[in-house]
C-alpha cells in the first residue's frame, strides 16, 4: 500500500461498462498528474488494466487512508463501494456511468472538471443515515446486516404471499399478507421504497420508513416514523412463512417461520462527497425529468420566513 502520508483515492467500477473503463483510465491520468495515487480493488484491476495504480484486497480495509472512494456505474456500484467505505468512514464520490445515478455527483461529460475538484478538495461532506439489521428467532440472534438504502422483507420466490405482523416501537401495528415490506432510509426513498409506492424523503429528514408491498388489508399504508423508532418485522409461523431478507438488494438471508427482524437507525452512517450546491429539489426534477414548464421565479419565503417571522 502506498504510505500513510501520501494522498489516495480508491477507485470501484462497474467494469462490465466499457464507459466506465474508459472513464477510470481517464480519472486515473489526471489524479496522477496531480500527484494523487490511485487504488483499485483485486478483483477489479485486470479488467481496468492501470499502469501505476496499487491493487489492494477487496475487504473493509481497501479504503483505509484514502482521501474519496471515486465509484464509477450507477447507484447499484455505489451501494457495493459504500460496503468498502463505511468502516473506514471516507467519503464516497459517484461518477454516474448508470440510468439514474440518483446518488451520484458526476457525469461522464464533466469527468475532469469532477476530478480537477477532488484533488483541490472543493466538495463538501454529509453524513447519510443507515438502518441496522438484526434477526432473530426464538429468542436467540440469527444474523445480523445493515443498509444504505433499505432493508427489505419479502416473500421467497414464487411461494405465496408472506403472513407477517408489524410492530413499531415495541407495539404490535397491525398483521398482513403481502409480498413484502420495505424499510427505508430518506437515502432509499428515491430507491426500492419510491417503486412500492412511498414518499420521497429529503435526505436531511432523520426517519425511517415503512412501506408495505402489495398487502391484502385495509391499512396498509406507507408510514414515516422517528428516526429512533423500532420497526419490527415478525413471520407468522404457519405453511406459508417462509420469507428472504434484502439489504440493499445485495445481501441476503432466508428468514424461516418465526423469524423476527428488527430495524433501527444505525450507528454508523455513510460519507457522500458532494461536489454541487443545488438542493435536493433540483437533482429531483433532473434525475426523474420532471415537468416544470410554466414555473416563474418569485422572491417567495426563505426558511424562517412566514407571517409572524
């Protein structure tokens, strides 16, 4: 590895993109020239083929001493980094080579400006919230795992629909027959949650959500709670409980009859570098080309504002 005094960035990549290959070889010019090193991940470099760059194992350590983790995909890729940067709490940059790309900060047309930023450190950072996972079952921990986006419970395959009960902050909400529920950080609103019918969440809200997935009752609403609320998850025991937990739509673990899962805000969040000032509101209407057409800008209220301001 290259000493703990010089300066690094990690670099992970959806290397089945030829865009992205051409994009990190691209990136990876520039930082060297500007006398920042480069990292990439063993199971990566083959593919990405960089002279001079440092291959590091594919574990919580890769970026340890790394000023960014500079991700280039989509929002899928990003997810995978932020399993890598989470423990070492270094920032992650996104480099949107995907569809969306709803949590990155760059696209392909404006890659050295992006990179001319990072090595003059022009960005700034904000802390996302996480759920924590656990599963149990008679009592006793089965598994334990943690999301960026969503922790979701779901029916197991083409099995019929999952027999569960909602509980929130120890108190038992009501019991459904549902393909699944998704439990969501503001980050994942825009993500699997959005898709099931939920609220977006601005990501400076601290909440959690809860979100049913085709559920057969009559409350059976999407519900934001407090971001220290309990949410729980109990599978009925019976022929048909059998279901499958998601974090993020990357790990999984099968949840038997009687499994109970427990989601609460996690205690480490995750680092997103943010390269641009524009609010939320904008990365909204560009990322999901939304109408608004007619829109005149007034003075309007500002925070704080109103009438007895």
């Amino acid at each position: 590895m290259t000493s703990p005094a010089a300066r690094c960035v990690l670099f992970v990549t959806h290397t089945g993109r030829p865009l992205a290959v051409a994009a990190v070889r691209s990136a990876a010019r520039r930082f060297v020239a500007a006398g920042v090193g480069v990292r990439v991940l063993a199971d990566e470099a083959a593919e990405l083929g960089l002279d001079g760059a440092v291959t590091v194992p594919t574990d919580a350590a890769a970026a340890e001493g790394c000023e960014l983790v500079v991700v280039f995909g989509g929002d899928g890729t990003l997810l995978r980094a932020a399993e890598l940067a989470r423990a070492t709490r270094t920032p992650l940059v996104g480099v949107n080579l995907g569809h969306v790309g709803f949590l990155a900060e760059a696209e392909s047309d404006g890659l050295e400006a992006a990179v001319d930023r990072m090595v003059v450190r022009d960005y700034t950072v904000e802390e996302r919230m996480t759920v924590a996972v656990t599963v149990t079952r008679g009592g006793q921990e089965v598994h334990r795992d943690w999301a960026l986006n969503e922790a979701s419970v779901e029916k197991h395959g083409n099995e019929h629909m999952l027999d569960i009960v909602v509980e929130v902050d120890g108190r038992p909400l009501s019991r459904w027959g549902c393909d699944g529920v998704v439990m969501a950080t503001p980050t994942g609103s825009t993500a699997y949650a959005f898709s099931a019918g939920g609220p977006v969440v601005w990501p400076q809200v601290q909440a959690l959500l809860l979100i049913p997935v085709s559920a057969h009752a009559l409350f059976a609403r999407p519900m934001v709670v407090g971001p220290d609320s309990l949410l729980a998850i109990e599978v009925v025991q019976g022929p048909v409980g059998k279901g499958i937990l998601w974090c993020d739509g990357r790990r999984s673990f099968e949840l038997p009859s009687g499994a109970r899962v427990q989601a609460a805000r996690g205690q480490k969040p995750v680092l997103l570098a943010r390269l641009h000032a524009a609010p939320f509101t904008d990365r909204l209407v560009a990322k999901f080309d939304l109408p608004v057409g007619g829109w005149r800008a007034g003075r309007g209220l500002t925070a704080g504002d109103g009438p007895d301001a």
